[in-house]
C-alpha cells in the first residue's frame, strides 16, 4: 500500500515545493522536477508489477456515505507504466525545450501536479476515484495549454476547458444512474451492471459514458479541442496526445466497456454492434484529414484522433485477440507518437521550421532527428521492425475472430494513407537542398535529441522481442474474459 501512495504523491509533492521555491535556479528546479519524477515512475513501476502479477494493492475510504478506491487492475497497471515511463522522457525534454522559456516555475508545478493525477486515473479502483482524478486532470493540464498566455492559447484553453467539463458532465451523470442500478462502483468483482442485465435505458447509459470519455479519447465529432491545443508546449503536446489526456479518454472507454458493462452485456446491446463503426470513421477520416495539414504538429494532432481509434476498434470487437491488439497499440502507439513530437520540437525549435512544405533538406542539418522521425513514421505505417507490426497484427486478428473483419480492411487502408502521411516528409528532408551546418549541438538540444532516438530505438526493441510485452498484454485479456 505505501507504495501506490508514494507514486500518487510523489509528483505532487515534487510540484508543491516547486511552486513554493519561486526564486530557484533553473538547475535547482531542474534536479527537484526529476527527482520526484524519477520516484514517482519507480513507485509506479513497483505497483504495477504487482497487480500485473495478480497482487492486490488498494485502499479504500468512504466519505458521505460514497465509497472511494484506488486499487489497480491489470489494466491500470499498463495506464501507469505508460504515463509514468513517458513523463520521464518529457521531463528531460522539458529541460532542454523549456530552458529559455518564461514561467518554468508554472511549467514544472503543473506538470508535476498532472503526473500525479495521471496515475490517480490509472490507479482508480471505482468509478467515483475514476471521476475525481479524471476532472482534476483537466484542472491539471489547463494551465500547461495555455501556458504562452497569448490569445491563441487563451483560446484555446476555453475550448479544452469547455469539451472536457461538457464530457466530465455526460460521465457523472452516467455514473450516478450506475450506482442507483447496481448499487456499488467499484471494479473489482465483475463488471458492475452484470447482475443488472439487459434492461431498458441500458444503451442510453452506454451512450452517454461513451459521449463523455469519447470527448478526450477525441472521438469524431467531439475531437475538435485537440488541435487546439497545439499552442501548448511541445512536450505538453506529446503528453496530451499520447499519455495524460488521450489515454485517459481511451482508458474510461475501456472500463466502461470491460468493467462497467462487461463484453458479454455490450454484445447484447444495439450500440454495442455500431461502436466498431464510428472507431472506423475515425480512423480513416482522422488519417485523411492529417494529410490535408501543412502544419507539422497539427498533422501530428489529427494523427492522434486516427490512431486513438485503433485502440477503440480493439476493444468494441469484444473478442480476446482484440483487447490484445488494443492493449498492444497502447504501448507501442504512445511510444512512437512521443517520439514524433519530440522530433518535431527540435526541427522548429533548431530550424523555426513548423511546416511540412518547408522541411525540404532538414535532414541534413539535423540528420539523427530525421532518422528518429522516419522510424517513427515507419512504425505509424506499421511496418517491421517496429513495434505497431504487431499490434495492427492482433487488431486485424481480432476483428477477423470478433466476425467483423471488414475492419482489418480499414487497418490496412490506413497503413496506406498514413504512407502518404508521413514518408514524403522524410524523403524531402533528404533530398532536399543541404543546409549549412549541422544544428544537434549546444544549446541544450542534446537534451531533446536523447529521449527522442531512445523511445525510437525502444520501439524498434519491442518489434524485433514482441515478447517482452505480452505477459503484460496477457494479464489484462485474462482479467475480463
């Protein structure tokens, strides 16, 4: 138990006293930053192994007669590993993105502050904890979206702050009716309306928890906020798009399909039977809009709502070789995703480049960038070596076994698109004229290129040794079927 309580605390502990040391060096508030990022990952690491390999780890309280529980599942456990491996590699980017920037203090207090409430997410043990640590997290990352204060990211931040508390209404007022049905919220134990069964208004409820998780999974048509909020910081980007807002969205849906209805209930329902479609148009309008973007990191965000879907198309199959696939895409999805975004920081950063029709020869002045973004858009395709193979492969696998496999149609399809998406890029930033010098020295780029080409060269260790995740992968599957 004291470890679940550490890793919750340790990110806040570590933002609290930032914020308290206002005058701090950059160094001194650098080494507090990682310091409690770094234990807070270890503590985590430490409770996710343990509800990985079966052990129960909890606590549990009660106020005003509403019971609360923070005990990870094999679920949460991969949601923590994820959230809490990343935001390390953030944090060190953050070190050498952020280091000319105004308002580090606020920077680095929310940012701690988010990783905490992160791992509360991951961690919930019932829908109560799930929605306390779900709206804090929205709290937590409004100040990284605005963090310029500009009237962009003002604007930005008011259509964030209105799509997630619009979502955060829908999953309240499903979680209440939930209560009133099955009479507890806590997921251990089955899926809670199991014993309620197939009764009138059950696929309203459906719809609204998928409505409000649907808002930060961004779900056409309630994605419109993520682009937005590129005006955020570039790590704060790739943390939104690939671990703390998306994953939380995409981990609620999750819950409520697997832990909250459970597959054999959501099978029986109308809608059940339609969620396959929409993840499908998502995908595929999500890819073709990303084309259509001249702005690197608006591409990247349209992207992100395609690729999220991958994950959904996973779990509406309701069959055990989709979880896989979905859970799979979960690892390998959000590795590369950070690694696109960490690339695309330092080419506008080093070059003021933010276009793609103005990357032509960028590759040759930041030569291992490129390199970590072409495998990274490598893997997006999912091709081998890297780590999406494998996942498309179980997706594909799951929607032939689940009876839908038109949908492995789609997953292919959108390997093809996302060709167009990326690879003319990489290819004009080496064809294109050579620059005069090579810009992946000094002023703190090294700190930016190192998680970069670390999390490409990661997922090009999980293609080649697959293995090393599937017992992860295993331990959820067994869990809900």
């Amino acid at each position: 138990m004291i470890e679940l309580v550490l890793a919750l605390l340790s990110g806040a502990a570590g933002g609290i006293i930032i914020a308290l040391m206002p005058r701090a060096s950059r160094r001194l508030r650098n080494i507090i930053a990682l310091t409690f990022v770094v234990l807070g990952a270890v503590f985590a690491w430490r409770v996710a192994g343990m509800a990985l390999n079966g052990q129960v780890v909890g606590i549990s309280w009660e106020i005003g007669g509403l019971p609360w529980s923070l005990q990870p599942d094999p679920l949460g456990a991969v949601f923590g590993l994820i959230a809490s491996t990343l935001w390390l590699f953030a944090t060190v980017y953050s070190f050498g993105y952020m280091a000319k920037e105004h308002k580090q203090g606020t920077y680095y207090t929310f940012l701690l502050l988010a990783f905490s409430v992160t791992l509360g997410v991951a961690f919930s043990g019932n829908l109560a904890a799930l929605y306390l640590f779900y709206e804090l997290l929205t709290l937590a990352t409004y100040p990284l979206v605005i963090h310029r204060r500009d009237e962009e990211a003002v604007k930005a931040g008011r259509k964030y702050i209105l799509y997630s508390l619009s979502g955060a209404g829908a999953i309240l007022i499903a979680t209440v009716v939930t209560y009133a049905w099955a009479g507890r919220l806590d997921f251990a134990g089955g899926p809670l309306l199991a014993s309620v069964g197939l009764r009138r208004g059950a696929g309203w409820l459906l719809a609204l928890f998928i409505a409000g998780f649907g808002v930060k999974a961004a779900i056409m048509p309630l994605h419109r906020w993520l682009p937005a909020a590129m005006v955020a910081p570039t790590p704060v980007s790739a943390l939104l798009h690939a671990v703390a807002v998306v994953y939380s969205g995409v981990f609620g849906i999750l819950r409520v399909v697997y832990s909250v209805f459970g597959h054999e209930l959501v099978r029986q329902l109308s809608l059940g039977r339609f969620l396959p479609w929409v993840a499908a148009f998502t995908i595929l309008v999500g890819v073709i809009v990303a084309t259509r973007q001249d702005v690197l990191k608006r591409r990247l965000a349209y992207h992100t709502i395609s690729q999220l879907s991958y994950i959904l198309l996973g779990a509406f199959t309701l069959h055990p070789l989709g979880l896989a696939g979905a859970v799979l895409h979960m690892f390998s999805y959000s590795i590369l995703k950070v690694s696109l975004f960490f690339a695309a920081g330092i080419i506008a950063r080093q070059t003021g480049k933010l276009k793609v029709s103005e990357m032509g020869g960028v590759g040759w002045s930041l030569p291992l960038t490129m390199a970590a973004f072409g495998a990274a858009s490598l893997g997006m395709i999912g091709m081998l070596p890297l780590s999406t193979f494998w996942s498309k492969y179980h997706l594909m696998r799951g929607s032939a076994a689940g009876g839908i496999w038109p949908f492995a149609l789609v997953l292919i399809v959108s390997g093809l698109i996302n060709a167009f998406c990326f690879l003319p890029t990489v290819i004009a930033a080496f064809t294109g004229e050579r620059g005069q010098q090579v810009l992946e020295k000094g002023g703190g780029v090294g700190l930016m290129l190192a998680p970069t080409a670390l999390l490409a060269a990661l997922s090009v260790l999980i293609g080649l040794w697959p293995g090393m995740l599937w017992p992860s992968v295993e331990s959820v599957v067994r869990s809900f079927f």
